[in-house]
C-alpha cells in the first residue's frame, strides 16, 4: 500500500517523479525490515531523498487498493503452495520456529482476508519512526547538496516507537519430516540446522566454511552429489540470516530414486568436514 501515493501525491505521480529520474521507487519487506530504495543518476540524488522521504513518510494508505493487494496476494499464496521448494521451505521454518513469526512463510487465506484497512494504518503507525530507520546513500553525488536533502526532508520525522523484539529460540532436535508428493519426478531436500547468528564473532568463519561445503560451485557437496553423482543438477547450501539468529541450509531437487543415497552423501560431507581439516588446496580452490 506505501506504494499507492501519499498525502500529496497519487501513485501515478510518484511512479512518473522516479521515472523521470531514471528510476523506479522499489518496496521490499524482509522477516525483520522494510526497504524502500530507488538508484537514480547522480543529478537527480537529492530529488530522489525527497521523494522517497514523502513516501516513507506520508504514505496515503488508501482503502480503494485493498481488496486488489489481498487478491494479489493470495493468488500468490495459491502458486507458492504448488512449488516444491516453497511447500519445503514452509515446512523447514515451521519445524525449526514454530510459532514463532520466523515460521510463518505462507500466511492462510483466513490471514490475508482477515486484515483491515485500519490494520494496515495501525501497522504503519508502530511500525515506521526515524528512531528506528537507517539511511544509507552510496555512490556518486554532491555530498553538500545531499546531506542538505536529507536534513530538509527527514528533519522533522517523529521518532516513532523502539521496535519489539521478540528473540527466535529455534529448535535443535534432530528430525525426519517428509511431505508426500505421489508421483513427483524429484524430492526437494531442506537439511539444516541453527548456526551462529551476525552478531557472532564467527559468523564470518561460518560463511567461509558454507562456501567450501556446499555454497558455491566448487564445494564439496556440489561435487559429490552433482559432478560425481548425477543426483541433481544444482544443489546449494546457505546461511539464513535474521534478527541475532540464523540456520544453515542444503538444498537440492533430487531424482527422486536417490533421495536417500543424496542425504547420505550430504551428511557425509559435513561429517567429513567436521573429523577432517580441508587443506590449503582445496581451500584456495573453493574461496576462488
């Protein structure tokens, strides 16, 4: 809805004001944030502070677009639950959350119908607030000629209320679950487990240590189960990351024959990883 103009904008004008500046205003919304960014040529940096400024600030939140959103939404809910990967998303972050907001990856139906214009109002009211938002610029631009934007148009932003932190205590159990798919060519593989988090003096070791075993092209479990293999075409591993948490994952569609000689294998390597020290080689082979 923040894209649907603001108080003195209607959403045609403020598509048409980014447009002109060679851009497009872009609105995403994470688990724990909401981004709103625009990249524009470096003359028009200080009208794009002030038109994302509106936006962020004065959103319209009309109740016409509403019904349209919900309908959208939910038509994309549908879709998602006929994709393998997003159903075994669904079903990982569910185990390991539970209730969570971390678990919730597909809201229902009962969800998405059930939300109110003045819920989306009240949302944005506890929501959005200079005290809690971040702006960075990066690139080329008149350093003056922004900061003096951005003092003008976010200057006299309300503070807003702190953020309510709700800490995740994700499972650690060791688990089987298995969704059945009758007569599906490929079984989708979710297999992980929570890891350190960003705030974590080994967070950064983690990431290194997930590109040699599974997150990049050259890893380990990439070369076992796809080059060596034939399991799968493009298996990945990855390091999830939200609020002072984040899982490590291993995903792969796999012929589904060999569902279980893959998870042996995936399992294989990080046992092998954890009994035996890469060497130099392989580890100058798979940071190239």
């Amino acid at each position: 809805l923040m894209k649907e103009g603001t108080k003195s904008m209607s959403s045609e004008q403020v598509a048409q004001a980014a447009a002109q500046m060679g851009s497009s205003l872009g609105i995403s919304v994470g688990v724990d944030e909401t981004s709103v960014a625009m990249d524009v040529l470096s003359e028009s940096g200080p009208a794009s502070v002030k038109l994302l400024a509106d936006v962020v600030e004065n959103p319209l939140l009309p109740e016409s677009e509403l019904a349209r959103i919900k309908t959208n939404m939910l038509r994309g809910i549908a879709v998602s639950k006929t994709q393998p990967a997003q159903i075994a998303l669904a079903r990982f972050r569910k185990l390991m959350y539970g209730d969570h907001p971390y678990g919730e990856v597909l809201p229902t139906e009962a969800t998405i119908n059930g939300i109110t214009i003045d819920d989306t109002r009240k949302f944005y009211a506890g929501n959005f607030g200079a005290a809690r938002s971040h702006l960075y610029v990066a690139g080329k631009f008149d350093t003056a000629a922004m900061k003096k934007a951005i003092a003008e148009s976010f200057g006299g932003w309300a503070k807003g209320t702190p953020p309510e932190n709700r800490p995740a205590s994700p499972k650690t159990q060791r688990l089987l679950d298995v969704t059945d798919r009758p007569g599906a060519p490929q079984s989708t593989i979710y297999a992980g487990l929570p890891v350190a988090g960003p705030t974590n003096p080994d967070y950064i070791t983690l990431g290194v240590t997930n590109t040699l075993l599974g997150g990049s092209f050259a890893s380990r479990i990439t070369t076992n189960i796809r080059e060596q293999k034939g399991y799968t075409y493009s298996p990945r591993s990855q390091v999830s990351s939200r609020y002072h948490d984040a899982y490590w994952a291993e995903v792969a569609d796999v012929t589904t024959k060999d569902t279980g000689a893959s998870l042996k294998e995936i399992f294989g390597e990080i046992t092998r990883l954890q009994q035996q020290a890469p060497d130099r080689k392989s580890t100058r082979l798979n940071s190239s």
